[in-house]
C-alpha cells in the first residue's frame, strides 16, 4: 500500500460497498505512529470499522506505557471518520466502548446520509497527502489566522495546541529534546528497538526500509535529533547550495486535559486533525518525540507549560515540500 488514502465521493445511500469499506480501512492505515510500527488492527465488523491497538506492535523501550500507540490509534480513527464523512455517511464514533477490553480503542459506524462540508471533503483529501515532512524549514513564519486554525483543530478534539514562542521556553524545550536524546542512545534497550524498526532489511511494509534510512542520527538539527530520511539529508545539501537550511520550526505542543487512556485515543484524533489541517493548508509537519518519551524529562515539559496539562506531541512545523511516503502493511487488520 504505498499509496495509502482513499479518492473521495460522496454516495451515502444505503450501507458501503466492498469498496467503500476498503476504503475506509486504508484511510485508517495512513495514520502516523512512532518507528511507522502501525501499532493497530482495523477491521470491519457488525457494521463498523473497528480500532483495535496492537499489543504485539507496542515499541516496548520507547512507549513503554502504549502512550503513543494509543495517538496513533486515535489518528487512525479520525481518518476513518473523515473518510465516511466523505462518502457521504454521518460518522458515529465511540471510543475505547468495550469496559473490559483496553485494547479496543474506537469503532466508526457509517450511518445515514449526510453530505460533507466542503472543509470535511478537503481534510479527507488531506490523508493521503499527509507525509511526515523532516526537511529544514525556512524562517517564514506561519500566518495568525493559520496559527488560529490549528489551534481550533485541536480544540474541537477537547484538547489545546500551545504554540511555544518564547524565546526562553524554546530554548529550555530543546534542551529538553536533547537530554531526552541522549538518555535513549545511551539505552541499549531503546537502540535495539530502533534498530528492529529503522533500515533493518527484513521491513518492507512497516517500519523504515534500508533504503529509506538513515541509522545515525543527524548532528546539526535540534529539533531533529533522531529524524532518519536519507532522501532528506541529500535534498537539504542542494538547498544549502541555495543559501536555505537551517532550521527555524514552529514549535507546537500539544496538550489533553487529562492523562488516561482515553485521553490518549483523543489526543491522537486531535493529533491527526490538526495534521490534516497543516496539510491542507501547504504546512509541513514532523515530530519531536524523545522528551516526552523519557517520562522524567516529559515531567519537565509539563511544568515549563505551566504543570496543569498533560503534553501529548511535540509538533515541528514549516513550509513543507514534496515527502517520500512510508510503507503501509497489505493487511492492516493482521
Ligand atoms: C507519536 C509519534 C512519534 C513520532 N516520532 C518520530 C521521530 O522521533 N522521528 C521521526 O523521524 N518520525 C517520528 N514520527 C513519524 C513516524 O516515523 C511516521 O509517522 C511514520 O514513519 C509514518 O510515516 P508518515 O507519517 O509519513 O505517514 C512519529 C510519529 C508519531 C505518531
């Protein structure tokens, strides 16, 4: 599935077609997570595509709690929903709806018609354009009303985007960042999951494959410290020739007003819509996962943005350029 997403119409009678459903299913497979581990079963069943986190996808060493497996669930979710709004369908949603099953994090049932907005069919477009973009990215900063957008994105997800701007809040956070780095290369746990996960041979469907990877990490990008695209690095030495190329993000993080599971799966739909906003509007995204990986320096993160949220995603965001898309499993329900 290298080119993961779905074309967007807009039917809405009657329950989806087989075509429908796969659809769907691809839609959620595009989601991000962590070392691109796909970390979810999907699968149509009575009537809805069902979420399910994937116990043995968990990366044990670097979200050792299933935090983040369970942000990219949730971003696999609002693709779904997106993606039957799209077609046409209300989209009826429950999260985590089995008590006694932690691992069911969502279902999305197609119901009766509804046309979609013209914004819902753009964000649908969004899904498979969206591409975790790890170029530099220039000085220009984003626009109020841009900034304004994505903080709405997350906010009609009941969490907050907080944009960090402050000179010295962006240092202390990419200190932060570094700290967090260090303490994970230092881990030999977390550098054998890296390396099951990035370049190994045997991925070709998940994961980096080798020839998309880059193993050691980059010296000269704060904010970057374990991005791996090799196709980055030879496209940031032409644009230096150019006079571009350092980095200067907007730095972004986002925060839920709660820390369980549940707040998790939210996060992630919130994560994922304000993605898709990005995208639709020409903004180039990529993560700094490490400080809140490392929960001692995710702590410090906390308290610098005042100790009452919980940060969930670190966002780094720019004027993007074309990105190499990542691999998707044949089967995201295996
Ligand atoms: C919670 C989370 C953390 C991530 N951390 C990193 C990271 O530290 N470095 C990186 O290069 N990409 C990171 N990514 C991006 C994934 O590698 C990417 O989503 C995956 O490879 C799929 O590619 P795509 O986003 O282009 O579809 C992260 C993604 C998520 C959802």
């Amino acid at each position: 599935m290298a080119h993961p997403g779905g074309t967007v119409t807009t039917q809405g009678d009657g329950a989806p077609s087989p075509e429908e459903v796969a659809t769907l299913l691809r839609a959620g497979a595009s989601a991000p997570s962590s070392h691109n581990s796909q970390p979810w079963r999907l699968r149509w069943h009575e009537g809805s595509i069902e979420v399910h986190g994937d116990p043995d996808r968990l990366l044990s060493a670097a979200d050792p709690d299933g935090r983040e497996l369970r942000l990219a669930c949730g971003a696999a979710l609002t693709n779904v929903r997106l993606a039957v709004r799209a077609q046409g369908r209300r989209a009826h949603v429950a999260l985590m709806p089995d008590p006694d099953d932690p691992w069911f994090l969502g279902r999305v049932r197609p119901g009766a018609a509804l046309p979609p907005s013209g914004w819902e069919i753009e964000l649908a477009a969004a899904v498979a354009r969206r591409h975790t973009d790890r170029h530099a990215f220039d000085h220009r900063p984003l626009s109020a009303s841009l900034r304004d957008q994505l903080a709405r994105a997350a906010w009609r997800e009941r969490c907050r985007l907080v944009v960090v701007d402050d000179p010295a809040q962006r240092r202390a956070l990419r200190e932060l960042t570094a700290e967090a780095h260090r303490q994970q290369r230092a881990d030999p746990a977390f550098v054998a999951e890296w390396e099951r996960w990035i370049g190994h041979a045997a991925r070709t469907e998940d994961g980096l494959p080798a020839a998309d990877a880059r193993r050691e990490p980059r010296g000269d990008a704060a904010w970057r410290p374990r991005d791996f695209g090799a196709a980055v690095e030879d496209a940031e030495r032409g644009s230096r020739r150019d006079g571009a190329a350092t980095d200067e993000p907007t730095i972004a993080v986002l925060v839920s007003y709660d820390d369980t599971g549940l707040a998790h799966v939210r996060a992630g739909e919130a994560m994922q819509h304000v993605l898709l906003t990005a995208t639709a509007r020409g903004v180039g995204t990529s993560f700094v996962a490490p400080p809140l990986e490392v929960a001692p320096v995710r702590a410090r993160v906390r308290a610098l943005l005042g100790g009452v949220l919980w940060p969930q995603v670190i966002l780094r965001l720019g004027w993007g350029r074309a990105v190499h898309p990542t691999p998707r499993r044949h089967d995201p329900g295996a």
